[in-house]
C-alpha cells in the first residue's frame, strides 16, 4: 500500500530531533514510526504519522524544512528469510530499493516494511501480484 511519508531536514545537533517529536506530540499526531539518517551537518528524520498533511503543515510553521515523499509499506512474516523473501520478488520484477526500514507489527509474528521506490505504483501491482499485501496503517 502506498502511504505518505515527511522528511524533515534538521541540522546534527543535540535536541533538533527531540523538538519535532515535542511538537507533534503538542499537537496530537501520532509518531507511528521513523527513521533517521545523518551526514556530518545534517540529518534526515523521515516520519510515518497519524496525520502527514497537518503534521507538515505544522512543522513548516514551526521552520521546519520539510518534504513528502509516496512509500511502499508491506507487512511480512518476523522470521528468518521473510526479508529475502520480499527482496527476491523485487529482483525478479527489476525494481530498485532506494531505501527502506522495518519496525515489528502489533500483530504477533508480523513486521511491517517501508520501501522507497523510483516507481511506487509498479512495486505495488508487483507485490501485491506476489500475495504480497499491505496493511492497515493511515497516514
């Protein structure tokens, strides 16, 4: 399923990372996973929220530099090889991974998937053709 994610450009510095999450904790929108990745000066704090339009349209108030992103979020089996699994149907289809990240699913035995596509639509129609499905997870 293809869901909206927030990239918040923030400088590597102590407590940039800690004012965001205060901010939307302040305004209600659930953080429901995130990822951050860092250079030496800055660093990217991509977000899956309750609600992405406000939650950008908050942080861009707030001086956030902030952009949106379509990802691919899945839900697979928490095992060994269920990764590969996945990773083997992309191949097969020639799609590209640009990144991802993972968190366990509140469903026991589960783990959900946040892919990063050049052709999201594509990834979908091709998992989806595998058995592969989404999950329900809004933002």
């Amino acid at each position: 399923m293809k869901i909206t994610q927030l990239s918040v450009f923030l400088e590597n510095k102590p407590g940039h990372m800690g004012a965001i999450c205060r901010k939307l904790a302040q305004e209600g929108i659930n953080l429901l996973t995130l990822s951050l990745a860092d250079t030496h000066q800055f660093g990217i704090l991509r977000l899956i929220v309750s609600e992405w339009q406000r939650a950008k349209d908050i942080l861009r108030e707030a001086g956030c530099v902030v952009s949106t992103t379509e990802v691919v979020a899945t839900q697979i089996s928490d095992r060994p090889g269920g990764l590969a699994e996945i990773l083997d149907v992309l191949e097969a289809a020639n799609l590209n991974v640009e990144y991802m990240y993972a968190f366990p699913s509140q469903e026991k035995g589960r783990a959900i998937l946040v892919f990063r596509f050049d052709d999201p639509d594509t990834a979908v129609k091709v998992l989806q053709e595998n058995g592969v499905g989404g999950f329900g997870l809004t933002s």
